[in-house]
C-alpha cells in the first residue's frame, strides 16, 4: 500500500503533457500581449516623431534673414519706408528649466543699430514670449547719423514643452522680441546673423544645442487695439526679431532619473517568482508594494511633465509597468492553485521559471522598443 502510495504521488508530481501546453500556451499569451502593446507603442512614437522630424527639417532648410517674411494676411501700406534696424542677440548664460510650468530662463546681449533720428529702438523693445527681469543699457555711440546701443537681459521666457516623446525630443527655444511703439511701417528689424551666437560656456552641459538660428518676420494683431490713431479696420503690423535654438535634453540620465523608482519596483515583483506560493504574504505581498511604488512613481513623473492630450511616451513606460506587476500577482495566484489545490510542485516550479524568464524578457524587449522609437 505504502509504494502505491509513493507510485501516485510521484506520478502527481511528474509534469504531464497537458502541464507543459498550460504553461507554453501561458508564455505565448505573455509575450503576445507584450508584443501587441510594444507594436501600438512604437507606431504611436513612430508617428510623433515623424511630426517632429518635420519640424526638425524646415529648422534645416530656414533661411536665416528672411527680412520680408510675412504670412498671407499681412498687409503693409504701399509706399511705407521704415527706418531699418540692425538686431543681434548673444546668449550668455541659459539658466533653470521648468518643464511643467513651461518656461526657461535666459541671460543674453541685444544690440540695435540704426541710422536716422525720431526712433528708440532700444528703449522700447519688448520679449513677447517672456518677462523681463533685468534690462540695463552697457554701450552706446553716436557716429554721425549712425547709432548703436547694446543692452543686457534678463527674462524668462515661456516654453510648451512637449511631453509626448521627452527626454528624447528636440525642443525649440526661442527669444522673440518687438518694438512696443513703432509698427511695422516705421520700424523694420533686420538680422544681425553673423554677430549673433551662443556663449557655449554658459549653457548647462547636459543641454546640447543642435542648431540656432535667426530670423526677422512680420506679425499681425488682427487688431488696432482700440488705437484712436487708427482708421475704422486698421490692423496693427510689427516687425518681429526672432533668435530660436533647437536643443535636447539629457535624455539616457533623465530617462533613467524619472523611472529608476518604476524600474525597482519592478525588479522586486520578480522576486516573487522565487517564493513558494504557499508563503503567501512575501510571495503577494511583494508584488501589491510593487505595484503601489508604481503608482508613486507615475505621480512623480506627472509632478515633472506638463499635461498632454494623447498618449506619451511616459505614459507608455508606466502603464507598461503596472500591468507588468498586476500580470505577476495574477501569475502568482495560479501557481497557488497548482501547487496548494493540484498538489503538482514540479508543474509549479517549471511555471515559476518560464514565467520569470518570459516576463524579464518581454518587459525588457518592450522597453527597449519604446525607447528606440522615440528616439531621433
């Protein structure tokens, strides 16, 4: 009696036919679904960095001095001869970022000059993209009708900053300055491009500056804004100077800096799959902590990027992750069931190793999918 006791239970604890199609079957439904969210995720990306691609071209194919650019509904009165001004900015120092605010800061010259009397091109310049901090006159001189005046600046300037593949977007930063007084029918800009430039010392060094550029253009208000000076319908034409860089971010460190919490968490809900199932609160527990630190980790991320209307590469990682350790609890209640209802250790411990070997797998490959993707 006591062998054909032995003989049952060793036949109980031999994996059958049917327990090997369980667990193949199992894996394959894994690595699909990786496969499924990997594939939407990457066309997703694919897709937002074609966008920006094309962004990135005409940044290429700009003209630097484009002194006559204007938008189709721009109209200057024929005849109107504006006082032309040479405009250059030099950046000293790029200061701090706020991503979710949306705005940066900037240390920078700018330089006017101009022949004739009856303007103030430097006294009454504004950054319509920012606030100035600090504005202070350095130089000026006077050389027959010819004038010259340099100034230096402060301000912060405003930035949408786009969620949807960051950290491994470019962005573009841009000065965008105006004459608060004179239209663009008495004053016109025109692009100082070889004086202008980059202090390469004064830019943090995990902010790499792929191309910079300027250009001056004419913008319209669609509007008199109530001037009385103004015929019934006027519209109110400025001529804009505009000093754009297109940089990108630190993105292996700031990648690693927004998730290495979800990435842990992740690394402890594999410990699960070495733990009996039968210790239920270590083999459990790890994986509900897990998936708690999870949730911590997305808000942390949402603390750092500004809200976005469609599906970022952020949101890919995190919700990749979380559905990771909720997939690990599941596994670890089948793996119960086998080995607490079934009795079949052996099945259990074959199902515990696959399972960890497809899930570090697949969590990996996907990952790595994503981030090539949005990759320039």
């Amino acid at each position: 009696m006591m062998q054909e006791n032995l003989g049952l239970n060793n036949l109980k604890d031999t994996i059958t036919r049917r327990g090997y199609r369980f667990v193949i079957l199992w894996a394959v439904g894994i690595l699909l679904l990786y496969g499924i969210g990997g594939y939407i995720g990457v066309r997703t990306l694919q897709g937002y960095k074609a966008d920006t691609e094309k962004f990135r071209q005409a940044w290429i194919e700009s003209k630097t001095t484009e002194v006559d650019a204007q938008a189709p509904d721009v109209r200057i009165r024929p005849g109107a001869k504006p006082v032309e001004v040479l405009v250059g900015i030099y950046i000293n120092r790029i200061g701090e970022f706020s991503i979710r605010e949306g705005n940066w800061a900037a240390d920078f010259d700018i330089w006017f000059r101009w022949t004739g009397d009856g303007i103030k091109p430097g006294e009454n310049f504004n950054v319509v993209n920012g606030q100035i901090d600090l504005r202070e006159k350095k130089k000026r001189y006077v050389r027959g009708r010819e004038q010259y005046e340099r100034y230096r600046v402060k301000a912060r300037l405003t930035k949408y900053f786009d969620p949807s593949r960051f950290p491994f977007s470019y962005e573009a930063l841009t000065i965008q300055v105006e004459d608060d007084v004179r239209g663009a029918e008495t004053l016109r800009y025109v692009a100082d491009e070889p004086g202008s430039g980059i202090n390469r010392l004064g830019i943090p060094q995990n902010l790499k500056i792929a191309k910079s550029l300027v250009t001056v253009k004419l913008h319209n208000y669609v509007s008199g804004r109530g001037d009385p000076r103004l015929p019934a319908g006027a519209e109110d034409v400025h001529s804009r100077f505009i000093f754009a860089m297109l940089g990108s971010p630190p993105s292996w460190g700031l990648f690693g800096m927004m998730f290495q919490a979800l990435f842990a968490s992740i690394a402890i809900a594999f410990i699960a799959f070495f733990i009996k199932p039968i210790h239920v609160d270590p083999r459990f527990g790890l994986g509900v902590g897990a998936f708690f630190a999870a949730i911590g980790n997305n808000i942390f991320v949402g603390t750092i990027l500004p809200q976005a209307e469609r599906v970022t590469l952020a949101g890919m990682v995190n919700g990749i992750g979380l559905a990771t350790i909720f997939l690990t609890l599941v596994q670890s209640a089948i793996s119960l069931y086998i080995l607490d209802t079934m009795g079949r250790e052996e099945l259990r411990r074959f199902f515990d190793k696959v399972s960890f070997a497809v899930f570090l797998i697949g969590y990996a490959v996907v990952n790595l999918m994503l981030v090539l993707a949005a990759k320039p």
